[in-house]
C-alpha cells in the first residue's frame, strides 16, 4: 500500500545515513522501489522501514561503494625562486596541479590537493619559502580516494 512507502524511504535513508564504509554517509545513490509484499496482519510502520533499511544494506553489499575525500581548490602565490619546491611540496600531499599564472613578484600555482593532506600546510609553506607565499583554498569536489589511503583510512577508523 501507499501509505508504506514513506516508512520504506525513512528506513532507506536512516541506512544511507549509518554508512556503509567506515560509517560515512552514503552520497549520490538513486533507489527505487520496485515490488513489495503486504500481509494483513503483519504489515505495519516500522515493518515496511526496517524492511526499507535492510534492502539498502543488501543492495550495498552486493555494490562496490568507494570512500571518497573532500579535494580542495588551492592556489598558492609564491615567488619565483620557491616555485620549484612550492609545487614539490603539492605534489607529495597528492595534489594535481592545475595551471600556473605569472603574479606580481612570482606565480599563482592552481592545485586540486585532498583536504586530509593539507593540515599543516600553512606552517610548511611559511617556512620552505621565507614566510614569502600565502595560500587559499576551497572545497572544489569529492574524489574517490585511492586503494592504498583508503585502505589506511579503514583500518584507523575501526581502531588498528
């Protein structure tokens, strides 16, 4: 009956919410409901959303669900004699570079970085260029991340 199809989808969505990977909530997903069975005397409220929230779990298992990981637009403006080292340093915490831009005084280097690399940045960055470059960032996008650092992420989160 209609009346059930809320408590599938509140069931559903408390599922999505738990998280499959570690606990995450679950992101871009489209579910449907296709068929279901009523019983007249069995059939209730929380029945059709435990039924809701188990369908979701099943379906994940037999899915293949990637963590993914906040990537962060960063530009960094730096003097030409630190640029060398500037983009380096990017490039060991993951970052793709994007583009540079000649600036005043040096170049702006246009990076996509993972947000969980850039913790301490602002302090490696002040001291490889003389306390001469600054940085900006903002969230750009998610991005799966990759085998081995989502293998790390897992096992610290269930406490390895």
């Amino acid at each position: 009956p209609k009346d059930f199809v809320p408590a599938i989808e509140k069931g559903a969505r408390q599922s999505a919410d738990a998280g499959s990977l570690a606990g995450f909530p679950l992101i871009d997903l489209t579910i449907s409901l296709v068929a279901g069975g009523f019983h007249e005397v069995d059939s209730n409220e929380i029945a059709f959303t435990v039924a809701g929230s188990m369908a979701l779990k099943d379906a994940v298992k037999n899915a293949s669900p990637v963590l993914l990981e906040p990537l962060m637009a960063t530009e960094v403006v730096t003097p030409d004699v630190f640029m060398g080292n500037d983009i380096g340093d990017l490039s060991s915490r993951r970052g793709k570079v994007l583009g540079m831009a000649p600036r005043p005084g040096g170049q702006a280097v246009d990076a996509l970085v993972p947000l969980a690399e850039m913790f301490g940045y602002s302090t490696a960055l002040r001291s490889a260029t003389e306390g001469r470059a600054s940085y900006t960032m903002k969230f750009a996008q998610y991005a799966p991340v990759p085998p081995g650092e989502a293998e790390k992420v897992l096992l610290r989160v269930r406490g390895y």
